[in-house]
C-alpha cells in the first residue's frame, strides 16, 4: 500500500467512525472530503471549518473506537522528554509528542491512532514499547514548539550559510565549486553530519537531491531513516565538500566516483567509503561509516549457532577452496571474514589477503589493497600471490601448517 493510499484508507476509517457515532451524516463527510481535497487541507479541518463538527467531538469518537486515553490540552507536559532517535521534524509531519518514558515504554500523544505505521517505525527504530493516548494536533504542536523547537544545529549552521549557486549551473567552474567547499559554515555542516551518523549507529549516510529538496538518510540495523536536511540550495556547497575530503575530482559531475575519509567521530577512529551516482537533479551521495573499533570480532562472539560455528571453522581450516560470505549492506559480511581470519592465524601459517578496502589490519597477516588505477587488481593480486597448487608430499604440510595458505579475498559488497 502507498503512502497516498494508506492515507485515503485512513481517512475513510475516520469517516465511517464518525458515521457510526452519530456526529456527521454520509453527505456532510462526502462535501467535506471533497473539500478537502481541493483545498489540501484535513478533512477534520473541513469538517470544523464548516461547523458540523468540533475538535473535541473528533477525538472523543477516536478515543471511545480505539479505547484510548483522551489528554487536554492542559494535560500535555510543560516539557515533554526528548527521546534519542525521534527527530523533531518528524514529530511535526506526524503530529506526534512524547509524553512520558518510563523505562523501556514510551507514552506518546497522537493525533491519528489509525495511523500504526508510526507506531511500528518508533518500536522498530527505538526498541521501546509504546503506549498511545490522543491529544488534539494543536496541543501537540505547541508542546513540541513549547520545549523542542529551538533551532537545532543544523538550522543554527544554515542559517550562517549564505544563498550559493544550484548545482549544475553551467556558469559554475571549479573555483566557485572549491571554495564553496572550504567555506567554516559548510565544512561544520557536513562534520555535523558525520558526527551524528556516528552518534546514531548509523552504517550509512545517504544524501539525495530532488527537485525541490535535498532528503539526507540514515541507515540504521539496514533500514533508512529521514534526518533533518539542509535545504535543496546548498546542494553544490555539500557535494563539494564531501568530494573534496574524498579526494575526488568535483569537476567531474556527469560520472559516478569512489572516495574514501578519514575522521575522527565521537571519540573513535571511522573510515568513510564514499560513492556518487548522477542524477537528473544532481549528485546522489551514499557514505558508508566503517568503524575500525567495531569490524573486528572474535569468532566466537559472532552469535553463531554451535552446530554451525563448528561447520565454519571446520570449512575456514580447509588447505583449498572457496568459502563464500554473502549478506546485504551491514549484515556483518566484513567482520564474519576478519574474524575467519584472525581463527586461523598463527605463526606457522602464512595468510595473504586481497581487500578493498584494507579496514582492519591484522598482525601477522600481508594484506594487499587493490588499486585499479595502478593495474593492482583481484585478479592481479590472486595471480601473483595465490602460492602454488599442493602436490600430494604437501597435503600434511599444509595442514599442519608448514606452507602458505592461499590468500584470502575480502571483497565486501556495497552500495
């Protein structure tokens, strides 16, 4: 089901509850939905604009259908608690407010009870059980604007970042582009973002331009949550910088680049894989965060089944073959294979490794970074240090460890 469709769904629910409980006729909906849709407006806006009925007769009807608690506007807290992980924009767009976190429940004034999706998002992305109670849009507006509508730090920031040239301005050259990059307020903005993908757990950050906007994603435990974003103008200025701390080529805006940064995030070390595709609108940016404290794990603390570590470790201690590890973007491809290889390592084994990237570096074992560029390739690296085929006097060599081990490919797929 669409957006748009689920939205309509809605709305006839409201109506049909509405109907049951005697407030409206089917004619008074019917002329206030159309209405509604003329105007863009609610058709609970339509409905108390034409005076069939009040706000309170709406969500007297909703709370008595869905067995709700029903909260004034006097109820509503002077300070509602601010909950990692709920943008502020986004409890605008829903017209949602914490109200009370008490351990791992969250109680949370809605507007729209019929609208679940909200409400699987905010268990799914939080982890916490949450409890609804109605409240009117109002009153939930003007808790949020009450205690979580100061300005944030990306609305502090834009605001000292003067009007610059759209990209893809063809009267744009390379200087504007540079030093558009280097500008204090732009360079802290994309840091800003860096910071709070790192803050968030993020394995991703996706940048992508459309028409009349400019939507930023994270990616957290592989689902794509909306940030608050800059606004569309300062596309050029972001996409430069990034390009920049990449070491790509900013003139080239018509092909896709690979990057890679290097920062500093919350206190730890992150490596940052940067790739741009072109768009109709412009440079579509994805960041993927590579926390260098976080790839490495010990095999056993991978949460494998016992029958199936046992089945792996026997298949990694192999002398030949090819062991395949598949998975999505951040299901853990990388540190199942560094922990693969951190079991067989030991003195009388000698490990060659053909990564791209290098992201985690193990003592004791050669690891080559591909570089295309140079003719430094998967193909080149395994031929060139694949070690010779075992003849039958080798077998127990290579099982005891006395010759090398055939290198190990770490080609992680990304997007």
């Amino acid at each position: 089901m669409t957006a748009a469709e689920a939205c309509s769904y809605r709305t006839r629910a409201l109506g049909d509850i509405l109907i049951r409980a005697g407030i409206v006729s089917e004619d008074t909906f019917q002329r206030a939905l159309v209405q509604a849709r003329s105007s863009h407006r609610e058709v609970t806006e339509e409905l108390v604009a034409m005076g069939a009925v009040t706000v309170h007769d709406v969500l007297g009807a909703l709370a008595a259908e869905y067995h709700l608690p029903l909260l004034s506007d006097e109820d509503m807290p002077s300070s509602p608690p601010v909950v990692k992980g709920i943008p502020v924009n986004y409890l605008r767009q829903q017209r949602i407010c914490p109200v009370v976190l008490e351990g791992l429940t969250l109680t949370l004034a809605t507007a729209d009870p019929s609208n679940s999706l909200v409400t699987d998002e905010l268990t799914q992305a939080l982890g916490l059980t949450v409890r609804l109670v109605l409240a009117s849009s109002e009153a939930i507006l003007q808790a949020i604007e009450r205690s979580l509508g100061v300005a944030t730090p990306l609305q502090r920031l834009v605001e000292g970042i003067g009007h610059s040239p759209e990209d893809g301005d063809p009267e744009q050259d390379v200087a504007q582009l540079r030093d558009m990059a280097f500008e204090a307020p732009v360079v802290r903005l994309v840091n800003l973002l860096i910071e709070e993908a790192a803050g968030s757990d993020a394995s991703d950050i996706h940048i992508e331009p459309f028409e009349d906007s400019l939507r930023v994603r994270y990616r957290i435990d592989g689902i794509l949550y909306d940030r608050e974003s800059p606004p569309r103008r300062l596309q050029a200025a972001l996409t430069s910088r990034i390009k920049l701390m990449a070491e790509m080529n900013i003139a080239e805006r018509r092909l896709p680049q690979d990057g890679r940064i290097r920062v500093t995030a919350q206190g730890r070390r992150v490596d940052i894989r940067v790739s741009t595709v072109p768009t109709i609108h412009g440079e579509s940016i994805v960041m993927r965060l590579l926390d260098r404290s976080s790839v490495f794990l010990p095999l056993d603390r991978l949460g494998f089944a016992r029958q199936t570590a046992d089945v792996f470790e026997a298949l990694i201690r192999r002398p030949h073959g090819i062991l395949l590890v598949t998975g999505p973007t951040g299901s853990g491809k990388t540190t199942t294979l560094y922990a693969a290889l951190d079991k067989i390592n030991a003195p009388g084994v000698k490990i060659i490794t053909v990564e791209d990237p290098v992201e985690y570096q193990l003592t004791g074992i050669n690891q080559i970074a591909v570089k295309p560029k140079i003719g430094l390739t998967f193909a080149s690296g395994l031929r060139h240090h694949g070690g010779r085929d075992p003849g039958p006097g080798d077998r127990r060599d290579r099982h005891s460890g006395g010759a090398d081990r055939p290198s190990g490919l770490l080609h992680p797929s990304h997007e």
